[in-house]
C-alpha cells in the first residue's frame, strides 16, 4: 500500500517551461486535493476533484490546470511557469473528509522557477 | 469564509516541559472539524490530533491534548514532556462538515514553528 505518491519530488523549471505533477493513491480515494505551500503560509488549496472526471477551483487556481482521468490519478499542470509558482505543493487525498476519513497527505514536490 | 489564526509564528520550550500553541478561528457553522498537523523538516503533514465540534470532550492522544472553546472559537494545541522529536512547524486547519460547501478543503493557519530545546 503506497498511500499518495507525487512524481517528481523535485524540479527546476525555466520562466515559461511547462510540467506536470503527478499525484496517485492506491486507496481507491474519491477526494483528492492539490496545495501549495510558501514560507510562513500554510497550506492552500489550488484545485481539488470530489470524484473522476470532475474539477473543481480552490483558493489560488491562476495559472495551473488539473484533470482527473482516471480515479487513482490527480494531474497539476503548469501551462507557462513563473517564478511566483515557486512553492512546495502537496497532494492529499481521502474517501470523504466531511464524514470524517483520514486525509492522507504525499511528501510535497519541491518546484524551483528560475 | 473561513478563517484560521495562529498568533505565534515561533515558539520554544525545555525538553520535558510542556508549551501551549494557540489557534483561533471564524466561521458561522456549526458543524466541522479542527485539526492540528505536524510538519517536521521533512515537510511530511503529519496529523497530531483531531477535534470533532459537537463533542465537548477534548481529544488528547498521549502527550497531545486539546483546549477546544467553541463559543470564543478557539482551539489551543498541548503537548506533555515535550521531546526533542516535537521540534517542528506545527499548523492548526479546519475542515467544514457542510453538505455542498468546501467539499473537504482543509483551510490551515500559518503555522507556529516549535523548537524544542534539550
């Protein structure tokens, strides 16, 4: 049981370049969830999907996109990279929060845009 | 909307002692969840413990235990014979248990960073 796995862990991005961070969870999770996180910020919510297929804009969802194909997979991606998008981001996910499931958190991907 | 606060961005304490994090929140529901997560260097969220609204009773798990006020919408975080291993940034989130709202988006503070001293 791998729990949430994000791939890469770390990247170095030029202004412009495009990339795509990979989420997946082998619990077979409903909710998944992409943040970012910046120094002496917590956690905030970019995009998150409630089931397959669908998306859904969190708090800070300018200049990434997300799709959810298949159910185990939660993809981030940046179009043209800035380097205000300089932030560790985190995937979680969970079979439903509000019924008071466990969310479980990958070990952050560490993106540099230089 | 939602709001978390955690008025101290650093804190320090003797190992074996026991230190008090603060976190304050707003919000007009009723029903949710209060959390406090870990964070050590590793930057893996680790959650430390878990606090349901309508249950009166603080959580605690071990060293960790709970002021939880639901009238002045405050939820304090303890930790007992503080270790070495608690050194960490450590973040106070709450979660909406509303039908049709935040669909299970954690709304986190800013953090307090523990340094626990031997």
């Amino acid at each position: 049981n791998a729990g949430v796995t994000q791939t890469p862990k770390f990247r170095v991005l030029k202004t412009g370049q495009s990339m795509t961070l990979l989420c997946a969870q082998d619990m077979n999770h409903e909710y998944m969830y992409w943040y970012r996180q910046d120094p002496g910020m917590g956690l905030r919510l970019i995009h998150y999907s409630v089931g397959e297929g669908t998306t859904a804009k969190g708090e800070v969802p300018d200049g990434y996109n997300v799709s959810r194909l298949k159910k185990q997979n939660f993809l981030l991606g940046l179009e043209s990279a800035a380097p205000s998008q300089t932030s560790v981001y985190f995937c979680a996910s969970s079979i439903s929060p509000i019924s008071g499931n466990t969310i479980y958190f990958g070990e952050g991907s560490w993106l540099t845009v230089v | 909307a939602q709001t978390v606060t955690q008025s101290q961005p650093e804190m320090s304490v003797q190992e074996a002692e026991t230190v008090t994090l603060s976190c304050t929140y707003d919000t007009s529901e009723n029903n949710y969840y209060l959390f406090w997560y870990k964070q050590p260097p590793s930057r893996q969220m680790i959650l430390v413990i878990r606090q349901e609204a309508y249950k009166q009773q603080n959580a605690t798990e071990n060293r960790f235990s709970v002021n939880f006020q639901k009238a002045a919408k405050s939820f304090s975080l303890k930790i007992s014979d503080s270790q070495l291993g608690d050194t960490a940034m450590y973040f106070c989130a709450f979660l909406s248990r509303r039908y049709g709202g935040s669909q299970g988006n954690l709304i986190f503070g800013k953090g307090t960073k523990l340094s626990v001293k031997p």
